[in-house]
C-alpha cells in the first residue's frame, strides 16, 4: 500500500527552496526535515503542491512571484536601535547590509528573521519579509517518508 501525502500527514523530505538568486534552503546534502503538514511550517501553496504525492516521488515545482511567500510588504522594514540590538545580543556586533539576524518573538518562544538593508550610527534598518516574498520560487522536494 502506497502512501499518499494528504493534510495532516508527518513528512520525511528533502527539499530546497531557491529564488532569482539561488538556494535559500536545501536539505540534499544534509540529513533529510520531518514536518507535518497544516502546522505552518511550509507555506499553503506548497503544501498543496505536495498533497497526493507517493513516496519516493521527486519532484520540482515552480510558484510564481509572491504564491509561496506572499508580496513584499513595505511596512516590514523597520528601523531597531543599536542600543536595542546591544541588549539583545552582542553589544560589539557589526551589522552589515545582507546579514541575516534572528530575532525573538516578543513571547519569547520563537524567532524571526530580518536581513539587514541599511544602518546609520544610531540604528539598523532590517527587512522582516520573507527573503522569498514576491519572488518567484523553485520549490524541489524528494518524499522520503509518509506517515
């Protein structure tokens, strides 16, 4: 009996996700994500590109602009203090245009992730979008495993 990848399904996979300028994430090289499905850890629209797929299948999808991730949304860039960034983390840290930062949630629970687009002496411009968002995405996967 074959298994088929339906909503709630407990995945074993390698996938890799690549924009305009190249892979973003890619696990073939690695040990293989576990993720269940309808948890948010993949977007919608590439959770349904994967629903009906057998294991074993390997497969490359392409989503256009802004389906996996979303539009850029102007108002996720925001400017943080240094004297923030100091406190958060490490006070002699250099903040380049590129860098990616990892910030918590206010709960503290997760993270989230900026990227860095400009800086003055004060403070530090990040970037919250998705660094896919309005982006056309090559989404790869190969299903290892289907529970």
């Amino acid at each position: 009996m074959s298994h088929v990848v339906t909503s709630g399904s407990f995945l074993t996979l390698h996938y890799r996700l690549a924009g305009p300028a190249g892979d973003i994430i890619n696990t073939f090289a690695d040990k293989p994500a576990t993720l269940s499905l309808g948890t948010g850890e993949l977007s919608p629209a590439m959770e349904q590109r994967l629903m009906g797929l057998e294991e074993g299948t390997h497969a490359t999808f392409e989503l256009p602009a802004g389906e996996a991730f979303g539009e850029r949304n102007p108002e996720m860039q925001q400017w943080v203090a240094r004297k923030l960034l100091a406190q958060m983390g490490d006070p002699d840290e250099q903040y380049a245009v590129g860098d990616v930062v990892q910030f918590p949630t206010p709960d503290g629970a997760g993270s989230y992730a900026g990227a860095v687009v400009e800086s003055n002496e004060t403070a530090v411009r990040f970037d919250f979008n998705h660094p896919l968002a309005g982006q056309p995405v090559t989404f790869e996967v190969r299903l290892i495993g289907v529970l």
